[in-house]
C-alpha cells in the first residue's frame, strides 16, 4: 500500500478549539490551550498517523481583526498556514454559529482556498442541541462550497475519528515527512516558554496576558539527569511587572510551580525553572521577539 502525508491547517476564530484538536489528534499537549481568545501566537505542527497516511496538523492564531503589530503578524501566520496547506479545515463553534468573524473568514478562504480542500468543523457541539447543528451546518453550506463538514467536540472526541479518517484520504500520495514517532517539531525550549505562557495566562486578568511573552533564555542539562531552565518574561510596563510577581512573589511562585510541574512530566525527569520578569516597553516592536515566538516580524508592518 502507499503511503499519504500532507499538511491539514486547522483555521477560525480565537477561541475556537483549533489547538485542542490538535492536541487530541496528536495524542499530547502539544499547543497550549486557556479558555481565552489569542491563546496561540504562532504556527504549530503536530503529527498524527492513520494508516498509512501521516497527517500533519497544523495549529494556528485565531483570525480575527488585528489592531497592532503583534496582532498582524498573528493573523499573517494564520493565513499563511491555510495557504501552504494541502487541506484546511475551518472550525467554527457551534453556539457561536455564522458570525460577523466567521463571515470575514469565509470571505478570505474565497482567495486562500482556490485549489485547496476545504472541510467545515462545527466544534463544542456538545454545546448545542441537534436541530441547531443541521440548521447550522444547511447555513454555512450554503455560504461555501465545503468538501465535507463535520461535527465534532474536540474537547470530548466526539467525531474526531471521523475527521481524521477522511482527511488520512485526503492528503496527497508520498513519503512521510516526520518519522513515524515523532509528534511535534517545536524546538524544548519553545515549547517549554509557551506552558509558562499558557499558566500566566490562565492566571493574569484582562489585557495582561496579551501584554507579555516568555522566552527561554537558558537550557542546561545537569549531570544528575535533571534540566535547568531559565526564563525571561518581559512585559510592557512597570505596574505589569508587579502584577505578574503578586503580593509578596506569590503569583510569580505559583505559575512557576504549575509550569515546572507540566514540563516535568513533559519531559519525565526533574526539572528547576527560574523565571525572570523584565520590563521591556517596546518589546512588541522588537524584531528578535517575533523571531523567538516563530513569528515573520515584518508581517506585522501596517
Ligand atoms: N465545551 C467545549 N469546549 C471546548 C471544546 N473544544 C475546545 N473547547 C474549549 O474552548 C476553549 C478554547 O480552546 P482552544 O483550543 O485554546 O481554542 P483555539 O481555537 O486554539 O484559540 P486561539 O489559540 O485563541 O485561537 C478552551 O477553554 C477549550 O477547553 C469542545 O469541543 N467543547
Ligand atoms: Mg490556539
């Protein structure tokens, strides 16, 4: 039998549970997931096998209308995943239905998608009732021409086998490009910066998250087995920093020992993190910023 591999980028609006499914198509926590929107900030693959086919799931920002740098050069890696894609899959939520967003997007996938396979993914149909879904799923067919669409819960699993079988037919005929055991290609030290990114998240209010990055400054391999890692957060302002370490250091503590504890099980043996805040003003507008996110700086020129 012959062998399928290609590129399936999973696109829609912040929020839509694009990289919980690529995590569950994987197999593992690959791309950090937090019950807010702009999560992901840059391109992530993952990889999945069915068969003989190997797919290649490609996570991305969620689109949405950007307002500065950051956020441009977010929505350019998004489309960019789309357009070198073999197939996309566009995931909507299915309480959210056809919104303005969602209609923005289709609009783009109009030039994006020419020559492409394009699949609808209705998403947190655990959420909604049936009638909803086939009312949903006449509405948004009726806007574009989808190769098929889905109905799943990337959170619970439902319909994801499905998914993943009919795009395992999909992909193009040819060689694996990963080998067989391999699930992700982001390097440790990116993947390490995005979990602590991920519990600053989860644990900072409001804009705060959207005002900050985390890079890995450090990562050294001790002779007893364990790992180093050091980590620079940087942050706009001043009030951000003191924010970020909280009453007596305790928040600072707390997302390290959260963020030490997933990278430790990550990687099965025993890990030190230090985090470092830094005040940096015009970190948003720093070349070398976007190139440790994986993110093309000059996207995001207005
Ligand atoms: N109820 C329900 N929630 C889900 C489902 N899939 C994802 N979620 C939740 O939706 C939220 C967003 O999920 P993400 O996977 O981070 O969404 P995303 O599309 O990657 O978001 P961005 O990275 O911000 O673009 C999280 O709180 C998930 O737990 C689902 O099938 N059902
Ligand atoms: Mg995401």
């Amino acid at each position: 039998m012959s062998t399928r591999a290609g590129f399936v980028a999973l696109i829609g609006e912040p929020n839509a549970g694009k990289s919980t499914l690529l995590n569950r198509m994987v197999g593992a926590k690959v791309s950090i997931v937090t019950h807010k929107v702009q999560t992901t900030r840059a391109r992530i693959r993952g990889v999945a096998m069915e068969g003989e086919s190997q797919i290649v799931f490609v996570d991305t920002p969620g689109l949405f209308q950007p307002r500065r740098r950051l956020d441009r050069a977010m929505v350019a890696a998004a489309w960019g995943g789309a357009a070198d894609a073999d197939v996309v899959v566009l995931m909507i939520e299915a309480h959210r239905g056809l919104s303005e967003g969602v209609g923005r997007i289709l609009e783009g996938l109009g030039d994006v998608g020419k020559g492409r396979t394009i699949a609808l993914a209705i998403n947190k149909i655990d959420r909604v009732e049936a009638p909803v879904l086939l009312g949903l799923a006449e509405k948004l067919n009726a806007e574009f021409d989808f190769a098929e669409t889905f109905m799943i819960s990337a959170e619970k699993g439902h319909g994801v086998d499905a998914l993943r079988q009919w795009l395992a037919g999909q992909v193009p005929e040819g060689p694996w490009l990963y080998p067989e055991d391999q699930i992700a290609d982001l390097p440790m030290r990116m993947i390490a910066a995005e979990m602590t990114r991920e519990k600053l998240t989860l644990r900072l209010h409001q804009e705060l998250p959207y005002q900050l990055t985390v890079e890995t400054e450090n990562w050294e391999e001790r002779k007893d087995g364990s790992a180093r890692v050091d980590q620079i957060i940087y942050v706009s302002r001043d009030g951000h920093k003191g924010i970020v370490l909280g009453y007596k250091g305790e928040t600072i503590k707390s997302v390290s020992q959260s963020a030490r504890a997933e990278l430790t099980e990550f990687l099965g043996r025993k890990v030190h993190l230090f985090l470092q805040v830094k005040v940096r003003e015009k970190w948003q507008e720093e070349a070398e910023r976007y190139s440790e996110m994986g993110l093309n700086f000059k996207d995001g020129n207005a």
